[in-house]
C-alpha cells in the first residue's frame, strides 16, 4: 500500500512538469511576440502631414489695388479718391476698401455708384491644409454669398475667365430706397488670397440705371487690377492702373 502511493505521488510529479513547461513557453512567446511588433512599448507619434508654403505671405493695401484712373471712371464724383478702409485686426491676412459717388445732374436725373473690393489671404497649415486649399474654400463661401443674396432678382452667375486662377461672376438687380440697383461680384482666387470685388449703382431722378453688360465689363476690369496688385505686392501699384493712391492716402481716408 505505502508502495503504491509513492509511485502515484512520483507520477503526479512528473505529470506536472510540462504542463508547466507548457505555461512558460507560451508565457515566453507571447514577450517575444509582444517585443517584435512593437505593442509593448509606447506607439510612436505620426509624423505631421506635409504641405506646400502658401505663395504670397503678406496683402497690398486694399485702398491701392486700383488704380485713381479706373475709380474715377467707375466712380464718377467719388466722394473721396483715396478710398475708405475697412478696419482689420491684421492687415497681411485681410483688408478692405469702399468708394462711392453721386453724379448729381438736377433735372436731368442723377447717378449713383459703388464699389469697394475685399482681400482675404490664408497660410499653409498642417492641420488645416494648404493655402491654396483655405482660399478655395473660402473662395466657395464668398460665391455662395453673393448667389444667396436676399432680395436678388434676374441672378447670373458664370465663370469668368483671366481674373486670377479661378472666377466667378454674379450679377442681379436689388430693390434699394425705392431704386433698382444693378449689381456685378466679381470673387477670383490668386494661389492663396482671395478677391471680393462688388460694384453696383442706380439712377435717380428719372434717369436710368447702369446697364448688366457695362456693370459687368467695369468690374472685371477693376477685379484684374486687383489682382494684379495682389501679384505685384503691398508697395507695388497694380500694373496698367494709372496712378494707384498711396498706402498713406488709403490710411488717412480710413481715420
């Protein structure tokens, strides 16, 4: 009996060993596993996503990317030839400019006109993509904008061709102090920066308002201009422009 049990002991025993063999070598591959993919140990930070550096890196003053020759042709009287600005918290990424007049002729009827030309400019970001890329979206938004107009009656809005990398063209008429007002947008890209340019009048006194076609021709021309200036940098006066006010002038005209 004695004998018995001891050899059941030492069988037991035995048994026991490569089950735990067993344990460990599966113990050991799993480390070993672990150690070859990497799981074990912190993953490693993704590295950033590259981007092309946007092309241009500052804004010409607003107020001087048209030039004083076009303005007193597409602003007759214009109240003040220097522009007035817009504020702007950073004038590399954004600025604006306005000029109005009123061609007061008595009797014979009176013409009104305004234009005034936005810029907006956006740098590469790894995060947010390419400066291109911004601008094109924003580009959108500022299209949308001018489509979505309340009020507009008689909307068109094609594709212009030479403004910049891409354009985009809309023209309506909007009922304004008991006048019709014809209005042309002009919204173009260039690489990174994108144009606003609006131009609109009426006629009083029983004289006639601006035509669509001569709207749209006087805007694409100052839209080109703009453009231009935009290409040609801030202390540059847009080519073919005549004589461009000056950043000090544009400056004075906003205060």
């Amino acid at each position: 009996m004695h004998r018995s049990a001891s050899r059941l002991t030492r069988i037991l025993a035995c048994a026991a060993v490569p089950v735990m063999l067993v344990v460990a070598g599966c113990s050991s591959d799993s480390g070993d596993k672990s150690d070859a993919d990497g799981s074990s140990s912190s993953p490693s930070a993704a590295p950033s996503p590259k981007v092309a550096p946007a092309k241009y890196s500052g804004l010409p003053d607003a107020c001087a990317t048209i030039g004083a020759k076009t303005v007193g042709s597409l602003v007759p009287k214009v109240k003040t030839k220097a522009g007035t600005a817009g504020k702007s918290s950073d004038i590399d990424t954004r600025g604006s400019c306005s000029w109005n007049g009123l061609d007061d002729k008595g009797v014979k009827g009176s013409q009104y006109r305004w234009l005034d030309v936005s810029l907006m400019r956006y740098d590469s970001d790894a995060t947010l993509g390419s400066g291109d890329k911004r601008a094109g979206e924003y580009y959108a938004k500022e299209v949308a904008g001018a489509q979505g107009t309340a009020g507009a009656k008689s909307l068109k809005s094609v594709a212009t061709a030479g403004v910049g990398d891409q354009a985009t063209l809309v023209t309506y008429t909007l009922k304004k102090t008991d006048e019709d007002f014809a209005y042309a947008t002009v919204v173009a890209r260039a690489e990174n920066v994108v144009i606003t340019l609006t131009y609109n009048g009426a006629g009083y006194a029983g004289a006639k308002s601006p035509s669509p076609a001569d709207l749209t021709k006087n805007a694409e021309k100052a839209a080109r201009e703009a453009v231009a200036a935009v290409a040609a940098g801030s202390e540059d006066a847009p080519a073919g422009s005549g004589d461009a006010p000056g950043a000090g002038e544009g400056s004075k005209a906003a205060s």
